[in-house]
C-alpha cells in the first residue's frame, strides 16, 4: 500500500490520518490533546520559539509528527506523501522557517533587524528538506497562505465554507485556541485571528478536555435537573447522567460515563446556567459555588471566567473586523462555524451567549477545515495549485488585533461583562460612546446547517486513537542543591530530574511563558531553560 499522512497542525492538538493514496481511503485517525510546544495559545508557542530557540521548537513538533506516524503505523518504506495545514506559526515551526516576520507586527522594528517577510507560498519539497524528517524519503505538500499573517488554516476556512461563492456578507470562524476569523463584505475579505486561549478547546478548564470519547460535550435541563450528553467511542453523543446541579445527586442514571468536559460541553454550561439561574455573571449561585456534573466533574466560577475570556475575545474580533469592514454586526446574513468546538457546540447555545452574532439568522457547521484541506492536496497536486491561485486572487485585509484600538476598547469591555459583572445594557451603551458596531438581542431559531455529525466526519477503518499524552521532552543537566523546588512549583508536574541530575520537561503539559514558575524558584545559573534541547529517544539517536 501507497501510503500518505494528512496533518493538521493545530495550536491546541495535532490531528493526522493515514489514507492509501492508491484507493484515497482514510485508514486510521490520530488526535492529540496537546500541541508540543510549551504554552498553552499561540503566542506562548510564538513566545517560546523567539526566546528559547526555534530549532528547539521545531525539534518538539517533528518529534510530535513521529510520534503520530507511530500511532498511524506508518513506516518510513511505505510513506509516499505528507501533507500539513495550519496557521503560519504552526507550519513555519514544522518546517523550520523563521517567524520573526510573524512575531513582530511594527515595520520599524522589523526594518531595524532586517528581517525579512519568507514565503509562504503552496510547494512541494522532499522530506530531507525538514530536519528530523530525512529517514522517510518522501514528499511534503504545504498549502499557501493568502498573505504572510493570513495562513492556510485561514485559506482552508474561506474555501471549505463556501462563502466565496455567495454575494452576502458574512463571518466564518475557527473556534479554537487562536481562532481564526474571515469576514466577506462584497469582494473583500477581512481577516484576523484572536488569542483566545484554549477554554474552548476544554483547556485551562480544571475539568476539562479535548474533544475526545467520553467527555461531556452538551447538557439540556429537565425538570430543574441537568442532563448531561456525553461522546462515546464513535464521537457522537449520548445521555448521561440526570444530576442534580447544586449538589450532585444522581437523579437518573445514564448509560455513559464521562471523564470531563470539552469546550463546547462548557459553552452549553454556561448558556443553560444563565437562563436558570445557576449563573449571575461572574458568579456560580449555588450553595458551594460550583456547578456539579457527572462522575464528580464540577465547573467553578474560576473556569467560568477563563471560559469568559474566550468568549470575549471572540466577539471582540467580531466587533473589530466590522469596524474596519464598515458595517454593524446586524448586517451579518451567514456565520460558518469551523473546527472541533465549532463542530460540536450547539449553535443556537453559542448564540445566545454572543460567540455568533446575534441577529444572524443562518448558521453552517462545517467541521475541521484544515485537515480537510490537508487531505485534498494530499490527493491532489492540481488541488494544491488551484488553492494557490484562489490564495493570490483574494483580495484580502489583515487586521492585527494585537495592535487595533478597536479590538482593545472591545475586550475590556468584554473583560467587565464577564469578570466584573457589568450589565449587558451598559456594555452596549460603552460600544456606542467608543463608536462600535452595535450589539443587538439574541434572535429565536436560526436556521442551523450542520453539514457534519463530527469534526472529523470519517475515521477510517481502523478508527480513531486518542494521544493523551504526545510525548515530547525537553531536557538539560542541572547541578545545583536537591531541593527540587522546580518541580514542588510546577502546576502540572511536568518536570522530572534523575540521580544523574537530567532535567526532563513534558513540553505538552508545560505552560511555557504563560507560567515559568520553575524558573522564577530557581537560582538563574543553575536551572537556565538556554541550555534546554530536545530529547530524542534512543531509536532517534
């Protein structure tokens, strides 16, 4: 068998299948949970590679790939073809192309350093071009970006979700951890990407999960009771336990059990708890101030806020690519709707919360576009081409949301609704004095187009296998006192040190820049994160 591997390289996980490129059947599905690089969004990944190195991070990706064509089953004398999608950051790492371009926003600054925007365009190069990839002996097919900052997770968005094709303005979204946005008024598409850190993906959540079998992905309330929906083997869901939101009392039980919470399971949270009464922003009105599950799952007013935060810098992308477009949130006909947590959120929930604006009236979900993307240039050359030539025709505008005064006066705003309890009226009374799109009532029963059951609608033949842990190190040799105060810091227990005094860092479970706490405890001379390197396993010495 001809065998070819589709990737996506996602900020918050990797997404991979096998497919025989003989007969174009998917084989086997990979996911992981995590991405490799320490941190938990794209600007810890971005932040990481800058200060530490990006040999270093691209040495963690690659190791992450490997990893997954040993989950695939897929060995170097059969692999003909890989293919990657993702945003510019994640596939310049992979690569091993320099994201200085991306890293800094400011022409001055980048005049100053001399550094040079790279090119981004569709290729297809050998695999001895990607250090760490020499032993395979096959091609490696990367799609275009539509501008150096506008990767081909953006372009993948735009072509899946068909809104090219039509004449009404409208807003597609990947909601994920740095969630992409494209908005179409006439024949310019505006485009950015919020920060919004991965609460939506199920992480940062003290309970929560990826997208994964038997992670709680919905709840519905019966007779003031909660139902919980729960993914099982084959990521759809099913009933779960009927409990008793105050305090946990299983009133009926389900079939399912469950071992977390996946980002849209806390979007469906958090609507459900505002319309009954369990949520006042920012506050949990229960007794104990958590909102109990199944299986001793709790959500507290601590992931509420993190959750608020997502939800937040979301809309507060919205509002901004309108207000460089022109127009108000109400003149938004379609929302599309991409990615894991896009996929699986009930969409008239996400509305009414304020992830979709609220008077649009049609909702499409389309699943992961980018590993869709990934697997049709695997198959197809000329499909590759024929994104590089859409890519160059779009006649698109970036706004960088990191440096928009409009983006800023949003998110704080944004910040006090979620985190300081301000009234909605006066959210929008401060949109109108800064001269904001407007944000209108939550319509009743949009018209929702869920064009696929999952995100990944097939799996193969031989399902799917789920990479808790991506088994990615970084590692170094300390010589200071045993006080092991690195890792008594740690939040996450990544860190380990052997009687030979080797430092072993699990990059996946690492907060990287967002934490550093081990850094901070230790004496600089002694745990120094320069003199890290990537762990490689002996069968990769």
């Amino acid at each position: 068998m001809r065998s070819g591997v589709a990737i996506d390289l996602g900020t918050s996980g990797y997404r991979a299948q096998k497919i025989d490129l003989d007969t174009q059947e998917i084989k086997r599905t990979v996911i992981t949970l995590r991405n490799p690089l320490p941190g938990a969004n794209v600007m810890d990944h971005m932040d990481f590679a800058i200060h530490y190195g990006q040999d270093l991070a691209h040495g963690l990706s690659v190791n992450a790939v490997k990893t997954l064509f040993q989950t695939l089953d897929v060995q170097s004398g059969e692999l003909d073809r890989i293919s990657i999608c993702g945003n510019p950051i994640q596939l310049s790492i992979f690569q091993g192309i320099s994201i200085e371009d991306l890293a800094y926003a400011g022409e001055r600054k980048k005049k100053k350093y001399n550094i040079q925007e790279q090119n981004r365009n569709a290729r297809i190069i050998s695999s001895s071009e990607i250090s760490g990839l020499e032993e395979f002996n096959c091609e490696v097919v990367v799609p275009p970006a539509i501008k150096h900052e506008v990767g081909a997770d953006a372009l993948a968005l735009i072509i899946k979700s068909g809104m090219l094709n039509n004449d009404e303005i409208s807003i597609a979204t990947d909601y994920g951890t740095n969630a992409e946005m494209a908005l179409k008024v006439k024949d310019i598409i505006y485009t950015g990407s919020a920060a919004a850190g991965p609460a939506l993906e199920g992480q940062q959540i003290k309970y929560g999960t990826l997208a994964s079998p038997y992670a709680i992905s919905d709840f519905e309330f019966e007779d003031g009771a909660l139902r919980n929906y729960v993914l099982n083997d084959e990521m759809t869901p099913e009933p779960g336990d009927l409990v008793d939101p105050k305090t946990g009392d299983i009133l009926e039980e389900g079939k399912i059990k469950a071992k977390g919470i996946t980002g849209t399971g806390v979007i469906a949270l958090i609507e459900k708890a505002i319309e009954h009464g369990l949520v006042e922003l920012p506050k949990v009105k229960t007794p104990d101030e958590l909102i109990h599950l199944q299986n001793n799952i709790t959500f507290s007013e601590k992931d509420l806020k993190e959750a608020g935060k997502a939800i937040g810098a979301i809309r507060a992308g919205h509002i901004t690519l309108c207000a460089a477009a022109g127009i108000e949130l109400t003149d938004i006909s379609t929302a599309y709707m991409a990615g894991a947590a896009g996929t699986y959120m009930d969409a008239e929930k996400a509305q009414k919360i304020g992830l979709i604006p609220y008077s649009t009236g049609k909702i499409a979900q389309l699943g992961n576009t980018s590993l869709a993307v990934a697997k049709e240039i695997l198959l197809s050359e000329e499909r590759l081409w024929e994104l590089q030539d859409i890519a160059s025709q779009i006649i698109g505008t970036h706004t960088m949301f990191a440096t928009a005064p409009e983006f800023r006066d949003a998110y704080v705003l944004e910040l006090a609704y979620w985190e300081e309890g301000m009234p909605f009226k006066m959210f929008k009374k401060f949109l109108k004095k800064k001269g904001l799109p407007s944000l209108d009532e939550p319509i009743d029963n949009p018209v929702v187009d869920k064009r696929v059951e999952r995100d990944i609608p097939v799996l193969g033949e031989e399902g799917l296998y789920v990479l808790e842990r991506v088994g990615t190190y970084m590692t170094m040799v300390v010589d200071c006192p045993e006080c092991k105060k690195c890792i008594k810091v740690c939040p996450n227990d990544a860190i380990t040190i052997d009687e030979e005094n080797r430092v072993m860092i699990s990059t996946d479970i690492c907060e990287g820049s967002h934490c550093q706490k081990c850094i901070r405890a230790c004496p600089p001379d002694k745990f120094n994160w320069e003199n890290l390197e990537v762990f490689k396993p002996p069968q990769q010495e």
